[in-house]
C-alpha cells in the first residue's frame, strides 16, 4: 500500500486519520518537531522555523498530507500570535514545495486543510467554493494559507485544500469545550444563538481527506462540511439531546464575549453557511450528514 507523510499527525484530526489510514493498510508516517521514538507511527522531523525537513520522510511519501497550523483560540490574538497563526500555516506548505523542487522528488499529491474562516461573517448567505473571500482576521490569514497552498500546485503537483468547517469530536476541538458546561447542567450559545454553524464529524473529514487522496480527479479547493448546516443554538439543543442530560440552555451575551475574548470572539459569532454541493458532486458521501445522530455517534463512541 502507499505511503502517506502527515505534518501534524499528532493534532485533532491527524490522530483520526493516521488510524484510519492505518486500518485501510496505508504505510503511515508522521513528522515532528522531536524525536518521537514510542510514538504509534514512524515519526521523522522538521523544524517549520528553521526550514528543515527530514530529506528520507519526503523521498518514502506517495502522498503529502499537510495540517500543521497553530491553534486558532488556543491563546489570545495579540499581534505575535496572529502573526504565529499565519506563518505556522504559510511556512509549513513553503517547507514542503521546497523540498519537492531541492529533492526533485513529487508525490503524487498534496493535500492540506485550510478552513471556511476565508468566507469570513456572511450572515444567511449560503456560501460556496467559488465567492470570494470575506473580511476579518480569520479570512486573511485563511488566505494567506491558501496562496501558500497554491504555490504548491505550481509546482505541478496535483493539490487539494480541504476547508474544514467545525470538526465535531469528543476528543478536542469546539465540541469537547462545548460539552463541559453540561456536567454542571447549563449548556450555552453565542449572541442570539442564531449564527449557522458549518460542522462535520470528525470521521467524515478524515474519509474526505482519503477520498480526495485516492480521486486523481480532484483538485482546488473543497469544503469540509456537513450538508446541514445548524444554528449555533440549535447545535447545543441536539447536544443537550445527544447527551440525554438535563440543563438549562442560557446565552452568553455577544457584548460579554467580546469584552472577554476581543478579536477572536468572531470565532464564535460570526455566521458562516456552507454549502457541500461541490464535495458531494466528487461521488463522496458523508456517513453523518446530520447533526442529531453525529452527535449521538461521536458521544456513544467516545471519538
């Protein structure tokens, strides 16, 4: 079977898909920033801010799975971690293109998340792969990322970028923070609540990344969503339901989580709608395509 070379194997949604690779019978390969000699897959370094890679781990690579990116709301947006944010994104897919060009040595295919931040707040606006991208810190550094995924593709190498809306997880991510208020029986929403929420169970995101690895038809740039979207509110409701827990639903006030979160608030209140039409067009199908019965899955399985 292939080799697949993952940079932030180690993440969220590199956990996931290194074991699903994995079972399918993929050779899977991690790259980290040290040495890693017990961890479950054979890990290779690099060092994104010193611009070094290990030459062995890119010359065994079929395929190049990017998803390296510092934390969105892991720590406040002053103006080094906004900058951290960008270049952790930016420089990573310039460590790969380079190295393809120095070892003259391609694989197959280039895949990366990215992230349906580049849409920015668009309110009820159902947003797709070709409009143009929105305002905000989210957006411009989403595209800024995306300018480096496309130099990849320069390179002649087929590319593919995933953005990736809400990954639902037990794990980590928004849908771990989420569930905590509930152990006290509160749940709670954003603003009015009414914002659309572009989510997608974490397994359906992994499968995508694999679809598109395995389609050499595919390339550009495809959502990682859900096909239906859900009100922020509406996502804590069925969560409360998935959970079977009793609690109180209650606001967290726009003003208040501004005033505690400034920039990075538009994180949890903006309003993005996305459309899979253009994923689901490639034949792929999402095995979780609503949010009631993902949930449920993710909280039975503990995944």
């Amino acid at each position: 079977m292939p080799t697949v070379l993952i940079g932030g194997g180690s993440g969220l949604i590199g956990t996931r898909l290194s074991q699903l690779l994995d079972d399918q019978g993929y050779d899977v390969l991690h790259l980290s920033r040290k040495e890693r000699p017990n961890a479950p897959f054979r890990t290779y370094q690099w060092d994104v801010q010193a611009g070094t890679i290990d030459e062995e781990a890119v010359q065994q690579a079929d395929y190049v799975i990017n998803l390296a990116g510092a934390g969105i709301a892991d720590k406040p947006w002053t103006k080094s971690r906004k900058e951290l944010i960008i270049s952790s994104r930016v420089n990573t897919a310039r460590l790969f293109r380079d190295a393809f060009q120095r070892l003259n040595d391609y694989p197959k295919a280039y895949l990366s998340s990215t992230a349906i931040g580049y849409y920015g707040d668009r309110g009820e606006q159902l947003v797709q792969e070709s409009d143009p991208p929105g305002q905000g810190f989210l957006s411009e550094s989403t595209q800024a990322w995306e300018k480096a995924i496309q130099e990849v593709a320069e390179t002649g190498v087929r590319t593919v970028g995933i953005r990736i809306g809400i990954v639902m997880s037990t794990q980590g991510g928004a849908m771990e923070k989420m569930m905590i208020p509930f152990r006290f029986y509160a749940g709670t929403y954003f603003g009015d609540g009414q914002q659309w929420y572009s989510w997608v169970h974490i397994d359906d995101v992994c499968r995508l990344f694999i679809h598109a690895m395995e389609q050499e038809e595919m390339s550009g740039f495809y959502n990682g969503v859900a096909p239906h979207p859900a009100r922020n509110k509406d996502l804590v409701e069925q969560m409360k339901d998935a959970m079977g827990q009793t609690a109180v639903v209650m606001p967290a006030p726009a003003f208040a989580m501004r005033l505690a979160m400034g920039e990075m608030a538009h994180a949890v209140l903006d309003s993005t709608k996305v459309s899979a039409e253009k994923t689901l067009s490639t034949g792929f199908r999402f095995e979780h395509p609503e949010l009631g019965p993902a949930l449920k899955d993710l909280i039975d399985r503990k995944i």
